[in-house]
C-alpha cells in the first residue's frame, strides 16, 4: 500500500513517515511528486492543498485524508473522484489543543493582554485594571462539534458561563443551548464574548459582519477559530473602533499568511495568531489516519467522513 502526502512540504515527509512508524503493516508513506510513484500506485492520500486534478488521476484511491480538520481546501477541486470518501483530521489531541486556545483567548481578553504586550513593547509600566472577572462574561459557541463541546467543557471548569449555537440541537451538560437561524438572534444577544467554531459552508461564509456583530451586547470580545471566508475584517476593525466590539482573537484569515499590510498586525485591540489553534504535531495526525487506515482496511466505517449535503 502506498501513501503519498501533500502537507508541509517535501522536508515534512520524512516527519510524517516516522509518525506512521509500524502502525500500519505494509504501509509505504511517500512524497506526493515522488519520481518513483505513478497514479496507478496510489491508495490512500494525506493532503491539505492538493493540485486540482491529481486526486483523481489515481485509479485506485480508497480514501483522502486531510491533514486539518477542516477540508475546504480539497473540495475546491472540481475533479474529485465521485465515491471516494474524504476523512477530516480530528484526533483528540486536536479537541484539546482547541479547548486550550479557547481559553487563553477568552482569558487573554478578559485580562487586556493585547494592551499589556503593547505597554511591554514600548517599556512602560501601563496600570491596567480589568473591569470584571472572566468569570463575570458569558462566552458563546457558534458550533458544537468536537471542539466546541471540549472548548465549553473547559470554560465551564473554570467557572465561566457558557452558551452555545449550532445548526441542530444539542445538549450539553451545564451549556444553555441554541439551535437554528430562529434562535441565533436570542443566543447572540447573551454572549460577552463570542467564539467562532464553525465549518466552512456556503452558510458561514461572510458571517462574521456588521450585521452579525451588531447584535452582541457593547463591547463584547470576539474568538474567531473557524475559517478565515467567515469574516470581514473591515467590519471588525470597525466594530473594535466604535466600541461595539472590545477585543478580538483572530486566528484565521483570507488570504493565508495575513499580508504583511494588512491592518489587523498593529490594531490596539487584535491578538493576531497564525492559523494555529488546534494544530496537533505530525505525529498525532499520523496516528490519527493509521488508525483509520487500518479500521478501512478491516472493512470498518472511517470516522468523521466529509458529507457534501453539511459541507463538512
């Protein structure tokens, strides 16, 4: 069996074959313009970005693996071969390492840290007194997936107020929970802080907007982990300068990497991260696809399968 990966460039490959170690009996991992590897070859690929048309030159593909929880940039090819399934990387380590982020950008706002790194940077002993608790501010979910429901889990030790939106009900231990476009309105209206944790979908694009953000209460804070289509910047910024919005935590952008011109590195009031909430090592995600190699190939059902009716 061979593998080839597209993730990291062709220096990571090397990383990514010792991810996969023994896991997998048989199993070749190899660079995704190796020489040596025709399409024919092919049986299982681990990409992020893949070229449009490639994936489906390889005949005898049994699955497509991404290397983020996130697909998006797959399903932009128009080729795709029909019937091959599309796994989203979602180890544990991923749910986690999201829930961490979520909270230290949550705690991050509520202690004014974007204003303290600014006084450090120009050496001044800033006072800085914090109006509330974080304790004291409801934090809102949009998307209850995985990550959204360890991010709560996490709040809710600490003692924070949660709630949460999704497109279907859920129901989560000691989380006021909102679903539908019927009910986004009341769950928005109740958070002092606003997390986004949605996919991206024909839906979510464009979402975080004036419109959106309007119906926060002043000065709210504002998470954004989801994916970069979701937000107009400029709405933001504006929001962040008119007091509608107090601070934000944006870690997704269009495009990718934030240019270097654009206005949100230097705002007073954004911690600007660089797509890494939730990022697990090389080596959990190859554990994570090993596992569900192996699963396929004892004829098993390959866990968090992209379905095209969501978009996610």
């Amino acid at each position: 069996m061979i593998l080839v990966v597209k993730s990291g460039g062709p220096e990571a490959v090397l990383e990514w074959r010792r991810g996969f170690g023994d896991l997998v009996p048989g199993l070749e991992v190899r660079d995704w313009n190796d020489p040596d590897v025709t399409p024919e070859m092919v049986d299982y690929a681990l990409v992020w970005d893949p070229e449009p048309g490639r994936l489906a030159a390889m005949p005898r593909l049994r699955a497509i693996f991404g290397s983020g929880a996130g697909v998006d940039h797959i399903v932009a090819d128009p080729t795709l071969p029909p019937g091959v399934p599309i796994v989203r990387c979602v180890p544990e380590e991923a749910t986690q390492r999201m829930g961490e982020f979520v909270v230290w950008s949550v705690l991050s706002l509520a202690k004014e840290a974007r204003r303290m790194a600014l006084a450090q940077v120009a050496s001044e002993w800033a006072a800085v007194d914090p109006p509330f608790a974080a304790a004291d501010r409801t934090v809102g979910i949009m998307g209850l997936g995985a990550m959204g429901q360890r991010s709560a889990e996490m709040l809710r030790a600490l003692g924070i107020p949660v709630r949460g939106w999704s497109r279907s009900r859920k129901s989560i231990p000691g989380v006021e929970c909102f679903a539908g476009a019927e009910e986004r309105d009341a769950f928005l209206a109740g958070c002092d802080v606003l997390v986004c944790l949605l996919p991206a979908t024909a839906e979510t694009q464009g979402l975080i907007a004036a419109p959106l953000l309007a119906k926060l209460p002043r000065g709210a804070g504002l998470v954004q982990v989801g994916r970069g289509a979701q937000q107009v910047l400029p709405d933001i910024i504006a929001a962040l300068d008119s007091g509608q919005l107090s601070g934000a935590v944006l870690d997704v952008f269009t495009p990718e990497p934030l240019p270097a011109g654009s206005p949100a590195w230097a705002h007073p009031s954004i911690i600007v991260t660089p797509h890494v909430a939730s990022l697990p090592s090389r080596a959990e995600r190859a554990r994570y696809v090993a596992r569900a190699i192996a699963a396929l190939e004892r004829g098993e059902t390959l866990p968090h399968l992209y379905d095209p009716a969501r978009g996610y």
